[in-house]
C-alpha cells in the first residue's frame, strides 16, 4: 500500500503574520518503531507480488480488448484477457472532483506588526497581543496605540491606550490613505472593513470633529452619534461648535446631520436646525446658495442685499449670481465670474445693474433709476504666446452708479470721477525688418459731466527702424551712416457720446473715422567729441471722411457749416535738430570731513524746430459783418474745410524756435556711520532739477514762453521726497490782468512773476520704519481700486479688506523661539500721509487753489485688535475730507469688523461679524446703515 501522510502546519512568523480561516491544533504523540522488521517485511512482499495496490479494483472494471482484424495481423492477435489500461494517481485522486469550494482568503496582504516591550501570540485563543507603542499595518491602514489585541478567529483588531499614574496616554490613531481618526478606543475588522470607533477625533478640510460613537461601514460612509464639530482650532475648548445627535458621515464628501444645535462658549442657541448638509469636496469647488444680509433703508424700506448662488462651472472658472431686495419694489442683479489657466490666461468679470425706485407710485415724487457698470480685467501669461498678447481692463457704466448705489460700503468708490477702459491685442511678425499690429479699443467717461469718449477700434502699425546707408558689419558712424527712417500708420474710430446716448444708434450716427501715415527721418552725430547733434525731419499724412464747408448766407446772415462726406487728406512736415552735453563739477572737502564732497550734474540741451505754413489747404470768403454802426461792411474770412474734424486743420502761420531745456543733479559724498564701511556713502540732495523755455522767432509778440520748474528734493533718502512744479512768466499784466508784450521787468516788476506752482508728497510710516524691516508696500489690487478709486486706503477701506485683516497669516512665525521676549513691548502700526498744496497767480489773484492732507493709519491695539482710522483736513476751507472710523477683532474662529463715516455727504456705518472658515462663511450678522440717496 502507498501511504501519503499530510501534515497541516501553522507558521508563526514574529515579523509577518497570516491568517487563515482554519486553523488546527495537532498534538506529536510519541512513536516507538523497529526499523529491520519494518524492512523484511517490506522486501517479502515485493518478492511475492508483483504490484502492489492500496486497494482491490473492481470486478466490473476488467474488460477485453476487442481485436481489430482489419488492421492488426492474426499472428498479433492476443490469446488470453489483459488488464485494463492504467490511470494515473492523480486521476484517481477524488479530490479533484470535491464539491466544495475552496473558502477564499480573508486578507489580501500581509499585515505589520510591532511593539516597543511585548509581542505575545496566544495559540490557545489565536490573539496576537501588543504593548506599549504598538502598530499595526494593513494595505493603506495603519492603527497605533498603546495596546492592541488582534484576534485570529474573528480577524478584528482592538485598540485602546494605556493607563497609568499620569493618566490616559497613547490613545489610537487610526490611519486609512489621507483619513486620520484619533479614538479613545476603536475595534476594527480586516475582513468586513467595519469598525466601531469610541470618543474620536478627525479633521476633514477646516472641520475639527469630534464624536461619542461612530461605526465605521466602509471606507467611504461613517455613521456618528452625539457629534461635536467645528473650525476652532482649539478643539478641545473651542469657541463656538455645532451639536449633531446623528450625523451621516463621507470623507471629504459631505456631512449630513440630524437635529442641530450651535453652541457658543458652550451655550446652546435656542435657535436649531432639523437637518443640515455641510459639502466639503477637496478638489474642486462646490456649487450652493450664498445667504443674503437682512438690513433696513430709510429710503427703500427693508432689504435682503447679497443673496444668491454660487456655481462652480469647472477646475477653470466659477460664478457668482447675487441680488438685493428692496420692500419698495426696488432691486439690484449681480453676476461675478473668476476664471484661470495657469500658464495662459486668468481674469474676472464683474457685471451689476440696479432699478432704484424713490418714494411710492401715484407721489409728484416718484422717479424711477437704472443703473449699471460692467468691469471686465483680464491679463495674459507671457508663457503663453511670446510673440501676441491680450488684455483687457475695462469699468464702464452709468455715471451715477456708485454715487447712487446703496450697496457700495466705501466711500473712496463713491468719490469716483472718472471711468476708464482698454482692451487691446498685439502682435509681433517677425519679419525683416519687424513690424509691429496692434488693435486697441479704449473709453473715458467724466461721471460728473457724463461726457464719454470711445475709440472702437483703434490700430497702430509700425515697421521696425530702417538703416539704408549703415555697413553691413561693425558699428554705425557719422552723420551719413546712422541716418535712419520707419513707417508707423494709425487709425481711429470715434466716438463722442453721453450717458443717454450711450450704445444708441444716434452714437453710433455720429462716429468720425481717420487714419495718419507718418515717416520720420533721423540720424545722429558727435561734435566735437563732447557734444550729441540728432536731427529729425517727420512727413505725415492725414486721411479724415468728413470736411467741413463754411459759406456766408446772405439771407440768414451768417455764417453757415455744411458738413460733407467723402474721402479727403492733407499733408505736413517738420524739421527739428538738438545739440546736448552733460558737464560735471564737484568740490572736495576733505576725507576728514562728514561731508567730503559735492557733485553736481549739469545736462543742457539746445534745440531748433521748423514748422512751416500750409496755406493750400485755406479758403477765403466775403461775409458782412452785422450791427456795425458804420454801417454794413464786408470782411474776408479765412477757413480750411479740415477745421474742427478729426486731426483739425494744419496751420497756416510759420513757426520757427529755439528751446533750452537744463536737467540737474545734485549728490554728495558723506562718511558712513558704519565703521567698518571701507566707501564714502553716496546721497542724493535734488534728484532732479528742470528748467525749460522756448523762443519763437516768428511770433508777432510774446516770443518768449514762460519757464517751467519742476523737481523733486529728497527729505529721506529712498523713502520721501517732495515733488514740485512752478511756471515763471517773463511777461507783465494790463490793467485787465492781460498779458502784454512787455518784460515784467521792463514794467517796474521782478524778472518773473510767479503764476502756478504746486508741491506734494506722500509717505508711508510704519513701527517697521524704525528697525531693521521695511514696509514699503504697494497699493493692493482691491475692488476699490477697479472701480476706479485710489489703491491706497486714504480714502477708507471696504469691509473686505477689513474682514481679510487677519487671514493674512504668511510669515507668521509658527514655531517661536523659545529666548525670544515673552512680552512685546512694541505696538505695531502704520500710517500713510499725503500732503499736496497749489498756489494760483496767472491774474493776480495770489490765493491758495487746494491745499490738502490726508492720513490713513492702523493700531494694533493687541494681538487681534485692530483700530483703524482714514480722513484728512482741506486747510483752503479748514473742513474734514471724507473720514472713516474702522475697527477690526480676530475672535479666532469669528471676524468681527465695524465701519463708520460719521459725517459728510456719505455718512453710514457697517457692523459685521461671521465665520472665518470659507465652509462656513455664510454664518454671519451683518448690518449696516446705506447713504441717503443722492440726486
């Protein structure tokens, strides 16, 4: 007989355990055996038998071979019965054919383990119990604590901390890909991927949550009870939580929630919720409603202002649709869209329009308002495309629009005058020689006049510079060789318009169309080795579509215009030449000297300009003149059909001058208050100091022009400097306060009279200033600023900027040095001035036009205290410019912010307070008080 013996084996391996669903206790019993009698037993059967089978086979199984006379020879044929043809072991095995599935393996990885004092295997109650520091790994889940107990039979894991004289140490961290839990206790199974986890603690995104008992189903759906969750990050004391008593858990999915309650300091709002659904998607944004602000209008009644959806398109672009709600029929829509590609492009829109009613219906003073503005910023990555560009800056809308609008809660917006404009393409072609397209569409609008000016489109072609006579190799030489020349054609499509007609067929009726051609020559030389000559002659060329006629109508008498279409031009050119130098002086005064030397830099320049006459392009006519007491008289009138078209008419008078124009600059050598410093360091007294005139040698009077003075004088060096600008006028004043061709010297006056200068500075301070950091920061890219306001906050901030005080956390110090003073002396601060005066005298009026200061400062009163304040005194009529009071408290997980302008024509206020987190930023109270309505 053959006898296979099998023996199940259980491995217990200390670095790696397996598992298996069976697992069998076998016992060695001693066997006694004597091997010779095993042997001669064995070799007499062999002798006797010549097989030897482990059973009888069936009778039934022997059969006869039937013969094949057709194909085997009759002496082959057998003469007696043989056994039938064997079968293999392995095809008698019966196992083969077992009915039973083989059951499959409950863990599809080898599972980790360790521990710092003990690792025991109990093969009696198949657990394996760690110690002190223990750990177990699985695939992507990773369970430390301070005991663990993994159970064989039922393949869980249990998992609770250590508890000794200093309490409860090494409690779980429960580890499953980017998931973390931290438990007091927590039983997990390998092979259903359940656990029920005790008292944990988890942070998804800015949720800090915390729960008495959550079972785990699977890796995607956790079901909680009595949960505590918040974005304090004092989670265990936190400021304010919410209170769920079942909550339905999927990570970094969603949270949605039972009956809520909010908790504040641990006391409940009464105030609850029956169900809740907080989203908390990781990679993408995600789409819902932005709650509105309640408030109340004098005018307008109550509101609802800032309601709305929030639509996150895709991974490029989002939306943003708000609106307000006035109880008296009055309401505003919003759309806002931010859009990015990195690399390529990025830009917002902002698009707002408002229906303003006053009063009631039926009242004498009802009136009914639209207004509207459309911002639109884009910029392209010069990544993108080296060789064509794209841009875009518009803000455009209704004159009145910030003025009347009753959500705009600055009042730097609101003293908005001008709206301004561009979106442009350009592109490079890279020829021989290169040429230069652009395309340009601009617009200005005065929102006090609401006088609009709009060019659509415009372009500007422009042919790289053209040396004809330059050598082939080396550099340019001479007169002759560095004479040069380019091509440069614009043309513009224009529009003078008001806000009425805006975008009306009437605007659009009265566009005027030109395109110039011009071709300037140059070239430059040195002279006399010390002196630069250029000279420069420009033609150009202008086309208009439109000319204008003028007659006299001796039946209206008067002068008539006909404007006539068609296609018309006319031709001018200049000559110009200039001669400059630069000259040096310095006086030394010793090394030994604080001051040890002072250069001054002199840079003079001469030039000569021609401008002839055109009188081709002048007409003459015979009108009379009316209510002469001599009677009726006849005159001739000079016109050109170009005057008041797009480019004007050329002029018919000859001009010819001279300008002298000196730039100075001042420095000084000073010994350095380092003393290791080997150099002088060098300081700057007058940056820069300008001085220009002009003579016009073919003028029938007052020739001379008046000089400019204009300069800037540093007071600290690299930090502040005051800036000034004067007009002297050489000539005198009648008794109209007129000026005549006679030298106010000549007159019994000075050499010049003094009739407009001005002088301003501005200067930011900071506690900063004073030490060893600067903060020289520049204006940020704030909404104020793209609706046109000032990118500093002299004027006031909005309550986003106030809001954003404290959420700019970027080189905080996260992890302090322990040597470092436990108590800051120093209040941090900042402060920004401004001063500019203008003084008049052009008629004798010798008064101050504008003289003005503003400041803008902050405090930080504390740690998370902010005191804010922006105004500013008009020292002509001793009022406050407008004045804005500000204050700002970081509550950890709250910002609390209030502004207020006390007075003026825009006086209101603005309280909010709400939720830092983006989760939850639609948690807040905010109310505020608008403006009266401005007409």
């Amino acid at each position: 007989m053959r006898i296979t013996l099998g023996l199940l084996k259980n491995r217990c391996n200390f670095g790696t355990l397996k598992f298996a669903l069976t697992f069998t206790k076998i016992v060695l019993i001693p066997l006694q055996t004597k091997i010779l009698s095993v042997l001669l037993i064995l070799g007499l059967s062999l002798i006797c038998y010549g097989s030897l089978w482990a059973q009888d086979l069936p009778i039934n199984t022997l059969k006869t071979i039937p013969a094949d006379t057709a194909n085997i020879d009759n002496r082959l044929k057998p003469t007696g019965s043989l056994l039938p043809e064997q079968v293999t072991e392995q095809q008698q095995d019966s196992t083969l054919k077992d009915s039973i599935a083989a059951p499959r393996e409950a863990l599809t990885d080898i599972v980790k383990y360790s521990a710092t004092d003990y690792s025991t295997f109990d093969r009696r109650e198949n657990k394996l119990y760690l110690y002190n520091e223990a750990k177990v790994a699985y695939t992507d889940i990773t369970i430390t604590a301070g005991q663990i107990i993994v159970d064989n039979n039922t393949n869980t894991v249990f998992a609770k901390g250590i508890t000794d004289s200093t309490g409860y140490n090494q409690p779980p961290v429960f580890v499953q890909g980017p998931n973390t839990v931290e438990p007091d206790s927590i039983k997990y199974n390998f092979k259903t991927e359940k656990a029920l986890i005790y008292g944990s603690r988890t942070q998804q995104q800015e949720f800090y949550i915390k729960n008495e008992v959550s079972k785990r189903v699977n890796d995607s759906v956790v079901f909680m009870k009595n949960v505590r969750f918040t974005t304090s990050e004092n989670e265990d004391d936190p400021e304010y939580y919410f209170y769920a008593r079942k909550v339905k858990f999927v990570p970094n999915k969603k949270i949605v929630t039972g009956l809520v309650n909010m908790f504040v300091y641990d006391v409940p709002i009464p105030l609850g919720v029956p169900f809740s659904y907080f989203p908390m998607e990781k990679e993408t944004s995600v789409s819902g409603f932005i709650m509105p602000s309640p408030g109340e209008n004098n005018e307008r009644g109550y509101f609802l202002q800032n309601g709305g959806y929030y639509f996150a398109v895709n991974d490029y672009m989002d939306l943003t649709l708000t609106g307000d709600y006035y109880t008296n029929g009055s309401y505003a829509l919003r759309a806002a869209s931010s859009y990015r590609k990195r690399y390529s492009f990025s830009g917002n829109v902002n698009i707002r329009f408002e229906r303003l009613l006053n009063s009631e219906r039926g009242l004498p003073d009802f009136s009914e308002t639209n207004t509207y503005n459309i911002q639109w910023s884009h910029s392209q990555d010069t990544k993108a495309s080296p060789n064509s560009r794209f841009s875009a800056s518009v803000n455009l809308g209704s004159s009145n629009y910030f003025q009347q609008s009753t959500n705009i809660d600055n009042t730097a917006s609101r003293l908005t005058n001008t709206l301004s404009s561009s979106v442009s393409y350009s592109k490079t072609f890279q020829t021989v020689p290169q040429v230069n397209l652009a395309l340009t569409a601009r617009h200005s609008q005065n929102t006090r006049t609401q006088a609009i000016n709009m060019t659509l489109p415009s372009v500007q072609l422009n042919v790289d510079r053209i040396y004809p006579f330059a050598p082939s190799s080396g550099s340019k030489k001479g007169f002759f060789q560095n004479i040069n020349f380019n091509y440069s054609m614009s043309g513009e499509n224009r529009f003078e318009t008001t806000d009425s007609l805006f975008f009306t067929p009437q605007m659009f009726r009265d566009a005027e169309l030109g395109v110039r051609h011009s071709i300037p020559i140059t070239t430059n030389f040195k002279l006399f080795k010390h002196f630069s000559v250029s000279a420069s002659t420009n033609v150009q060329e202008s086309w208009v579509f439109e000319t204008i006629d003028q007659r006299f109508d001796p039946t209206l008498r008067e002068i008539v215009q006909d404007t006539i279409g068609g296609f018309d031009r006319f031709t001018t050119y200049n000559f110009s030449t200039s001669v400059g130098t630069t000259v040096y002086g310095q006086a030394n005064f010793g090394d030994d000297k604080k001051i040890q030397a002072i250069r001054h830099t002199m840079k003079p320049s001469l030039s000569f300009n021609y401008n002839p006459g055109f009188d081709q392009y002048y007409e003459t006519f015979l009108a009379s003149e009316l209510n002469n007491p001599n009677g009726n008289l006849t005159r001739e009138v000079s016109y050109s059909r170009f005057e008041g078209g797009f480019y004007g008419a050329p002029s018919n008078f000859s001009s010819s001058g001279v300008s002298l124009s000196i730039n100075n600059t001042v420095e000084a050598k000073v010994r350095d208050k380092d003393s290791t410093a080997v150099e002088p360091k060098k300081i700057d007294l007058i940056s820069n100091l300008a001085i220009s005139t002009n003579y016009n040698f073919l003028a029938d009077s007052l020739k001379l022009s008046p000089v400019s003075v204009r300069g800037t004088i540093p007071i600290i060096q690299s930090k502040l400097s005051v800036n000034f600008n004067m007009i002297l006028d050489p000539y005198a004043l009648n008794n109209n306060n007129r000026r005549i061709d006679k030298l106010n010297i000549a007159n019994g006056g000075s050499l010049f009279r003094l009739t407009n200068a001005s002088a301003n500075f501005g200067y930011s301070f900071s506690s900063k200033s004073f030490g060893k950091e600067n903060d020289d920061r520049e204006g940020e890219d704030t909404q104020t600023a793209r609706n046109g306001g000032r990118r500093d906050n002299l004027l006031g901030e909005d309550s986003r900027q106030l809001q954003n005080k404290f959420n700019d956390t970027e080189g905080a110090d996260e992890d302090p040095d322990e040597n470092q003073e436990l108590y800051n002396y120093t209040i941090p601060w900042n402060l920004r001035v401004n001063y500019n005066v203008n003084y008049g005298n052009a008629a004798r009026q010798n008064a101050i036009t504008s003289h003005a200061i503003n400041f803008s400062g902050d405090v930080e009163l504390g740690e998370k205290w902010f005191v804010g304040a922006s105004s500013g005194i008009d020292l002509t009529t001793g009022k406050f410019t407008p004045t804005q009071l500000r204050f700002a408290r970081d509550l950890e997980s709250f910002n609390m912010t209030f502004a207020w302008t006390p007075f003026g024509t825009y006086a209101s206020w603005n309280f909010f307070i709400g939720i830092k987190s983006s989760v939850l930023s639609d948690l807040k109270y905010e109310q505020r008080r608008t403006p009266d309505q401005q007409l």
